[in-house]
C-alpha cells in the first residue's frame, strides 16, 4: 500500500538547559539504537529489514526481544524509543536499498555481452528486495511465468548480480551524532495553559516527560520526529501526516502518455501542455551561482589576511555575513523556489483538467534528459530538477488515484506517430520525411510514449540500440508487404492484358 506523506512543523520558543541536556541525552542514546540496528540490518545478506515498515517490526522484534546481548546493549532504552529507532533504521536502510538496486540496473542495463532473455532476468532479479534477496543468499527464486520460458544460464547470471551488488555497495550509513528522534503517539501529550501550548515528551529517562513550549496552538498527530537544534536551544518538531488521497471526479478516466522537460514541464498524448520554461530560472541560478562562489573566494582571502593581522574582530564579522554556509545555503533554497512552484502548479492543473486513470512515463534507467537542457545551467542543478519533478509527478499521481507507468524511452523523440519512421528532431517541431507529417516534437513524443505501452517487443528491457534496430526492421517489413501486396496486381493487368491482345 502507498501512503502519501507530507511533512508539517512546529517550532518550539527557546528552552531552557536542564530540558537541553535532556533532550541531548535522548538524542545520544536513540542515535546508538540507530546506529545499532543499521549495522546489524545493513548487510548484503540481511533480508530482514524487507520492503515495508510492517514486515520489518515482524521480522526483527520477536528475534531482538529474544536475543540476550541486544537486551544487555539495550538496557538503558525504554523499549517505545528503541522500536522507534529500529522504524527510522528501517527506512534507511530501505532506501539505500532501493538506490543500490537503481543502481545495479543501470550497471546491468550497460552490459553488453548479455542478450535480452539474461537482461530480463537480471532486471527481475533487480526489481525488489525480496526478488534479489535469496539471489545473495545463493539461494533459488521463485521465478514469474514470463521468465520460465526465457532460456539462461541462472548460475552465472547470479554470480554477475552477486559482483555487481557488491561493487554497487557503498558503505554502510556512518555512524553520526544524530539530532533528531522519532517518537510515537504514546509518547507525546498536548496541553494547553494561559501561557501557551505545551507538547510533553517521554525521553531517555523513564516516567519522566519533559514540557517544550511551542510557538502555535497545533496539536500534531501520529509518529512525530524531533529535531534538536542545538545552536539555538531549540526544538522543530515534524509530523508526518497522511494526506487525504483526493476524491475521484466522475466521467470516464484515460490513459495519458507524457513528455517531461525543462521547457514544458508535462506534454500530453492528448495534445497538451501544461508549464512554462523554467530554462530562465535555472539559468539565473546557474549564474548567481558563480559570481557568488567567485565572491566567497574573495571574501575567504580578506578573512585570512585579517586573521594573519591579527584583527579577529572583523574576521568573525566577515565569516558570519560574507561565508557563512548557512546563509548562503538558504540563498541558493530560496532561489529554486520558482522552480518548484512553477513545476508544482504545471503537476496541479494537469491532474484537474485532464483526471488520467493511468500515467504512462519513461523509465529512469535510461536517460535522455540532458538533450533539451539550455546553455549554461550546471549539471547538478538540471539533475536536480528532473529528480524533484519526478517525484512531484509520483507524489501527485497517488494523491489522485492514478497508476504509473514505466515504458522504454529510446527513439519516442525522434519516432513518427503515424507511419513509424524514423523522422527529425529540430528544436521544438518534429517532421517526418517519410509521411511529411508535422507536430510539436513534446506532443509528438508524449504519443509515442502512449503507444510504447502496447508493444510487446520494445519493453523496458530493450536496449537503445535493439531499440532502432526493431524499429528499422519493422520499416523494412512494412515496405515489403507494400511491395508484395503491389507485385500480384501488377501481374494480373499484364495477364489480362496477355488474355485481351490472345
Ligand atoms: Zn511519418
């Protein structure tokens, strides 16, 4: 089941320092449970930590509780705060997981020695947790219908995966000085005074709950995270709430193939388009970007030399307004922010205007995003934005009850939707030499997209180059029905004309 989260906040007024150090305390002892359990969980042959938080309390409570040595570790923790760690620990350790088999799909995906049936089975094998592990674990899988009659070598084909898991294996989560906790619907209480509301949280020490006042009248629900900010001697408290998934409207709902991009933020198969060129803003950023990393460096050397003079009052003024990260860092946030609303709006007005049943969109693992990007925005930004807009799309796409899915993207851009030729790409038109058939190039691709999900031959598996040579195959098969279908004409007329002049 897919749960959509949204994160709200509230902050805490400044506290004092007995409820500092408890919370430091808590903070200490949560990050060893942590840290804890991502050691114990993390390795490439612990499957017990599997796709859902619900399997991973299944799997690991009943053992722990069990397990003598954990008790001993664990005697300090109330037993709510180091099942709260063990969720947080699951998590981390669920999407390095799913980064990890990211990953290996691309590394298998570049293989060029393995055929499509090998290719598929690697790609099932890297579908999921659940599927790759008893892969490791030297064990058999239980393989689905579709690849039973797929012909391969399982054994080295699992020796391959094994080899390139590990190489795609980083460390494991490090160990650091955790600022936050998470603490569950038990923990936590509301109260309301003539001063303010108060949340109370049970910490480290037993029975005992400590009173933070905070700055609304908000009274959270759920499983809140806390996070200390020790500079400051407060607290921000996150909760992760379930949003409402949106009603559906009536009317029948489509299946809608869609183009992605920088300058249109969503082109349909239905021939629309929702968003505007956010190139400008990424631009600007791009820009701002470099005069102030050119402007820090300069600040940098001043600093030193004031240092070096001796004058450390200027200095501490200079490296608290001119290099602080801080600052800068919420510099560059507030300069995406028009990225996102606009791509954010963009997601919005399509999904009320159009309601799909179904979104049809291209498969990650192979990318052609950096072909539209403009002139002078970096790379990490244009990742960036194409990583947030995919995750907007996922985000709104449940919220409005609509299935996603993934299709091969190679060619859908340069691929004629009515006769299948291959045609040209310039700028923002498509033509099609063969058919002479004109469209906007997003729109055109959007429809290719669409189709992608009905062809049985061109799945997700295929390589870009198998890709082309599928569809120049079938070009060249097209021709020679036309071919033939002509020919037996053309030989009845010179029969009949044989029979007239007899
Ligand atoms: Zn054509």
């Amino acid at each position: 089941m897919n749960r959509i989260k949204k994160n709200i906040k509230q902050y805490s007024k400044k506290l004092d320092q007995p409820t500092m150090m408890a919370l430091d305390n808590t903070c200490i002892q949560y990050g060893n449970a942590y840290n804890y359990f991502t050691s114990r969980y993390s390795g490439i042959n612990s499957s017990a930590i599997t796709v859902s938080q619900t399997s991973t309390r299944k799997n690991c409570r009943d053992v722990l509780v069990k397990d003598k040595t954990f008790q001993k570790q664990m005697a300090k923790v109330p037993a709510r705060f180091w099942k709260s760690a063990l969720d947080d620990a699951g998590s981390t350790i669920r999407s390095m997981w799913s980064n990890l088999l990211n990953k290996a799909r691309k590394k298998i995906a570049e293989n060029e020695n393995l055929n499509d049936d090998q290719r598929q089975y690697c790609f099932w094998c890297l579908s999921g947790q659940r599927q790759i592990s008893p892969v490791l674990a030297y064990e058999e899988p239980e393989l689905p219908k579709s690849l039973k009659k797929c012909e391969f070598d399982r054994h080295q084909l699992d020796n391959l995966l094994r080899r390139t898991i590990r190489k795609c294996k980083g460390a494991i989560p490090v160990n650091r000085r955790k600022r936050s906790f998470l603490i569950d619907a038990q923990q936590y209480s509301y109260r309301d005074t003539e001063e303010g509301t108060f949340i109370e949280i049970s910490t480290m020490d037993f029975r005992k709950r400590i009173s933070i006042p905070v700055k609304d009248k908000n009274h959270l629900k759920g499983s809140l995270r806390v996070v200390v900010d020790f500079d400051n001697s407060s607290v921000v408290i996150n909760s992760l709430i379930m949003a409402k998934k949106k009603k559906r409207k009536p009317g029948r709902r489509k299946a809608i193939g869609l183009d992605k991009g920088m300058k249109k933020t969503v082109a349909t198969s239905t021939g629309n388009v929702y968003g505007m060129d956010v190139n400008s803003f990424a631009k600007e950023k791009s820009d701002w970007e470099v005069e102030r990393n050119a402007n820090r460096n300069r600040q940098r050397s001043v600093w030193l030399k004031l240092l070096e003079s001796g004058n450390d009052q200027l200095a501490d003024i200079i490296l608290a307004n001119n290099i602080g990260d801080k600052h800068y860092t919420k510099q560059a946030n507030r300069k995406l922010e028009p990225i996102k609303s606009n791509m954010n709006h963009a997601l919005d007005e399509f999904f009320e205007t159009e309601n799909p049943r179904e979104i049809i969109v291209e498969d990650l693992t192979w990318s052609k995003w950096d072909s539209g990007k403009s002139p002078g925005v970096n790379r990490r930004l244009s990742s960036w934005m194409k990583g947030y807009l995919d995750e907007r799309l996922i985000y709104k796409a449940e919220q409005h009850n609509c299935k996603v899915t993934y299709v091969n993207p190679a060619y859908t851009s340069q691929l004629c939707p009515k006769c299948h030729h291959l045609g040209r790409r310039q700028g923002e038109s498509f033509s099609c030499p063969n058919c002479g058939h004109q469209a906007d190039a997003d729109l055109n691709a959007a429809k290719n997209i669409l189709d992608r999900k009905k062809d049985t031959e061109i799945t997700i598996y295929i390589k870009a180059k198998d890709v082309k040579k599928i569809i120049l195959r079938r070009i060249e098969e097209e021709q020679q029905k036309q071919d033939t279908s002509k020919k037996p004409k053309k030989a009845k007329k010179a029969k009949k004309k044989l029979r007239i002049n007899n």
